[in-house]
C-alpha cells in the first residue's frame, strides 16, 4: 500500500518489535508510515525510542508516545505499549496522523506562549467571544485583548480565525 492508494488521514499502521528490535509484525499502513519516516533500516529512530520507553513504563501501565514530523511534512503520533512486563517483552506500536489537539501544544511552545495565552487561544478556538473568555478565566475584557494583542503577534496573525487556522490546522498541511 502507498500513500496514493488511499486515503490515511484517519488510517492507524501497527507494527510489533520483538525485544531484539526486530519486526514481529507490520501491517501495510505502518509499512507506509515507516517510509514516510525515512524508514532506514528495519525501523525509524523514533519507533525504537517509543519502543525502549515502553518497556521502561509497562509496570505503571503506561503509554510511551512521541510527536514526529515526517519527510512529507505532516505530522505523525508514535504510541506504544509493552505487551508484558521486563526488558524482554514485545511491544505493540501504533503510528496515525497527529491531531491538532495533540499538535497545538507543541505549536504553542514553538511561538513562545504562555499558560495564560494557551488558555485564551484554547478559548478562541473554540468559538468565545472576548466577554465569554474574560468570564471563563476570570479577568477582565480589556486583559483579553492584551492577551490576544500578544498572542498574535507572537503567531504573526491579525485575526481569530488566522490564529485559529495557524494554530491548529496549518500544521497539517504539508509543506510544499
């Protein structure tokens, strides 16, 4: 399977590495994923390290992930989970496109913004005039403005829906 025989945009690939870091199992979608990865040598960098950190967190039943930014530009969740306990054990990994929620942390890092400024964004984006916002995070309209003031010219955008749009979806699309 390639990425013009269909359409991957909600399609999961699993691949299972073995405790020597060999391919148990790998479906066509993670086959795809993995080159869109630069797939050198049986697996990417990225997959191995989700993998060994796996292993490390599988007695508190926890979830290894990592957000990576493939050749094609778009931007990929890698999550895996140790089918067992100890160093010795398989581990299932699933890589899927990223979703803006996932992604608009790291967004939000990348421009500099603070938690106050994340609140407010995160506001914004979901549709809040200034006077609902300035209710919700208990200040008032005139500090939303100044909030929103620097939060655009952190992301260089002079409207909500750019903000929003750059935030949130620009990173899905890949550069061309």
């Amino acid at each position: 399977m390639t990425t013009t025989d269909t359409n991957l945009e909600d399609v999961t690939g699993v691949v299972v590495l073995a405790a020597d870091g060999s391919t148990a199992f790998l479906d066509d979608a993670a086959e795809t994923w993995i080159d869109e990865l630069g797939g050198r040598g049986p697996v990417p960098p990225v997959v191995n390290a989700v993998a060994v950190r796996a292993r490390a967190v599988a007695t508190a039943r926890r979830v290894a992930d990592a957000r990576v930014r493939a050749e094609s530009g778009r931007w990929l969740t890698v999550r895996g989970s140790a089918l067992a306990d100890g160093p010795g054990a398989q581990v299932a990994v699933m890589i899927e496109p990223a979703r803006p929620h996932e992604l608009a942390p790291l967004v939000a890092d990348a421009y500099g913004l603070t938690e106050r400024e994340r609140e407010v964004t995160h506001h914004v984006a979901r549709g809040l005039c200034t006077h609902a916002i300035a209710a919700r995070l208990y200040m008032s309209p005139w500090t939303v403005q100044d909030h929103l003031k620097a939060i655009f010219e952190k992301v260089g955008v002079t409207t909500r829906g750019e903000l929003v749009a750059h935030v949130f979806f620009q990173q899905h699309v890949p550069e061309l």
